[in-house]
C-alpha cells in the first residue's frame, strides 16, 4: 500500500524518536555532571516523563497541523 502524499512516514517518525531520545540523553548527562540538576531528578523519573510529555506533543502538533 502505497503512503499516502502529507501523511507521517518513517522520515518523520525517524526524526521524532531522534529527537526524544536526544533530549533524554540531555538531561541525563546533565544530572549526572552537574550535582544541582542531579539532586532535583533524583526522585523524578526524567525518561518517562520525557516521553510522555514529547509524545502529547507530537500528538497534539499533529491533530492540529492542516493537512497539505
């Protein structure tokens, strides 16, 4: 089945997950280098609540985006 022109593909979805994961990386060095950062997020759970949070996002960016 061929995709449909404007509709997500693995491009996007490639983009998306390099992102999420850039950002998780991000905040994990950052906790683990600088002792301030790590005493907020000790009890947090940074990775899930990345991926929550950037997955709401991509969900609402792409209920309200107009389609092509």
């Amino acid at each position: 089945m061929p995709e449909v022109p404007g509709s997500p593909g693995w491009r996007e979805v490639l983009r998306i997950a390099a992102a999420v994961l850039a950002v998780v990386l991000a905040l994990q060095l950052a906790s683990a280098t600088l002792p301030p950062i790590h005493d907020a997020f000790v009890r947090f759970p940074t990775t899930i609540i990345v991926l929550v949070a950037g997955t709401i996002g991509v969900l609402a960016l792409a209920t309200l985006r107009r389609p092509r």
